[in-house]
C-alpha cells in the first residue's frame, strides 16, 4: 500500500446522499428497463455509506477530482473495470470474436446446481462455479483464470464479482440457469444399530391397532435409519426426504418421506394419502401429500389435577416436539424433546 501527495488542495468531505448497495442497484436505468421488481440479493451488505452512480468508478474518480475527497484505488477495481469494457466489446462484436472465444454455434445452456430456495440460495458460489461449468466450451479453458481478480487484495467479493462480469460479457453465447435443489448437507444418527433395529421392530406392532397401513409406510423408511446406522446410507433415500408441491398463491404440501410422520391430523383424522390435486393438475407420490397447512402438532397434551397438601391445582402436561434446537454454531438443526406442566386458570391457581 502506497499513500501520495497529488495536489496542494485542502480535503473536502463528501456531502451527497448516501445509501445502502439496494438503493445503488434500484437506481440503475437497467433495473428499470429490464423490468425488475425487488431484490433477491446483493452484496456486500453494507452500511449505508454508498453513492449510487451507474459507474462507480469513473465518476467516483471524477467527483474526488471535482471536490476535492481523496482517492484510494485497488487493484480489483481498475482490473474489473478494463474487464467490464471488455464485456461490452465482446457484447457489440459476439460474432467476429466467437471463433476466438467459444468452440460452438448458437447458444450453450449451463446449468449449475445448488442448495437452498429463491432467497436464500448462495448465488455468489454458483456465479462462481458457472466459470468452471463453462470452461470445457472455451477456446482457451483458461479465459476465466485471465478475467477474474488474482491480486493481493483479492477477495471473495471481488471473485463473485469477476465470475459475473466473465457471465455477462459471454451472454452472447451462453444461456444460464441456476437450478436450486434444497437438501441437507450432512445427517448425523446417534445411538446404537441396535437402537435402530429396536425401533424397526417395534413399529410392527402398530397393526394389532389397525394400523398396517401406517405400519407398512414406517418399515421402509426405518430400514433405511437401519442401513445408515451400520454405515451404508443410501444417498438418494435421504435426499428424498422432503419435497415441497405448489406454492405461491396456491396452497403447497409436501412430500418426501418426512410425510410418514405426518399421516394423522391433530383431531386424529388420516391424511396419509399419497395423491393431490396441485395447481388443478393430479399428483401422484411415493410418499403422502401432506397440506402445509395440515402438519400436525409434534407433541401432545394431557390435564393433570396437582393435589398440594388438599390445595387442588388443574395443570396441562405438554410433551413431545415443541422446538428444535440450532446447533454447532447454528449450522446443525437437530428436533428438541422437551416437557412441561402448566398452571391453567382458575380460583385454585390464585392461592400460590
């Protein structure tokens, strides 16, 4: 890092309007022409200590010229900077330089895939790992490697930022889609396999209360549990775990075997079954169709009169799953059993 003396003018600060990176992204003329509603994301998050400018850059040089603010200048920026130049040329001249850049005609559709939902999807990481998708359709495999920042004040930022830019000036020739798929990255089974096997075996006996039905959606989920524990989960059996149908302005369910434990509503009523009408068109799953709406409670109650030395108490008992709990740093969920007694109201209640 290197600080010099340019010119003998007194310091002046910046006075503008300030914002967050949303206000600088909504008050771009391409926000409004490519018709765009709201946000999914931005980064960074910072405070709000941003002049929005549709080149942040240049005219960021040229205000601290005209009123007299300092300058500082990282590598990244004046390297994105040519890169994104660079962008538009390619974008104005996409078929004199295809030859030198793609290996194909037309457009290629890349799609990379990755966890999460539309807001919460990490679209840093698959911005990033769409430039190793497209290598294998490059001239020259190592184009990305040329374009994206490498320098010492380098960050991961700034390389999302890269791999966008790369994106852009190559929109021309390829088509680009992120494809989320919710999921969970790791499972943990404590216990034993004995633990395991036990719980196998005793769900049987649920069908000496009318439950085969039940019973025999159980048994192949807890086969599974079986497997894992003895350490050869199948993969595909965890990643089918859940699945959300419908949505948006219609009712949504899910599927997936979690549903096995949601076949009775909470007035006791079955909804195990294994077909739904969603969005008007019929669905048919492995697994029931739960309404969102219909998952029922994960614990149960039951009233208890407390009888203190001839003072009776009525209370509600409460057991089951009433949380789940966050943790390792909340990156781990893990459901939460706990109990509790409760003091309902009354005249009794009003001697404690």
């Amino acid at each position: 890092m290197v600080t010099f003396a340019v010119s003998p003018v007194e310091v002046s600060p910046y006075e503008g309007h300030l914002a967050g990176v949303h206000d600088a992204v909504t008050s771009l003329k391409d926000f409004a022409k490519e018709e765009c509603t709201n946000i999914i994301k931005a980064a960074p998050a910072t405070d709000n200590s941003l002049a929005a400018s549709t080149s942040g850059f240049v005219r960021g040089v040229i205000q601290a010229y005209n009123e007299h603010q300092n300058l500082e200048l990282r590598p990244d920026d004046i390297w994105l900077a040519i890169m994104v130049q660079f962008g538009l040329y390619v974008n104005g001249h996409a078929e004199d330089l295809r030859a030198s850049l793609v290996k194909h005609d037309g457009k290629e559709t890349l799609v990379v895939e990755g966890p999460g939902t539309l807001y919460t999807a990490n679209y840093g990481k698959l911005s990033v790992e769409m430039i190793a998708e497209m290598e294998r359709f490059l001239v020259d495999p190592t184009l990305g490697q040329w374009i994206l920042p490498s320098f010492t004040t380098t960050t991961d930022h700034d390389r999302i930022v890269g791999s966008v830019v790369m994106m852009a000036a190559m929109k021309e020739y390829f088509a680009y889609v992120f494809c989320l798929r919710c999921g969970i990255p790791n499972v943990t089974l404590l216990g034993s396999v004995t633990d395991w096997e036990d719980i196998r075996s005793r769900v049987d006996k649920l069908k000496g209360f009318g439950l085969t039905a039940w019973a025999d959606m159980l048994a192949p989920v807890l086969d599974q549990f079986v497997v894992a524990a003895k350490g050869a989960p199948d993969v595909g059996f965890w990643q089918r775990i859940c699945h959300k149908l419908g949505g948006g302005s219609s009712r949504s369910y899910i599927s997936g075997w979690i549903s096995v434990f949601c076949v009775f509503k909470d007035d006791g009523t079955w909804q195990g079954t294994t077909e739904a009408t969603v969005r008007g068109e019929a669905v048919t799953s492995e697994f029931p169709i739960v309404d969102t709406g219909d998952i029922p409670s994960g614990y149960l109650t039951v009233p208890v009169t407390v009888d203190d030395n001839g003072v009776e108490y009525a209370t509600v008992m409460f057991a089951g799953h009433m949380a789940f709990e966050a943790k390792q740093g909340s990156t781990t969920i893990a459901p939460h059993l706990s109990w509790a007694i409760a003091l309902k109201k009354g005249d009794a209640a009003s001697a404690t």
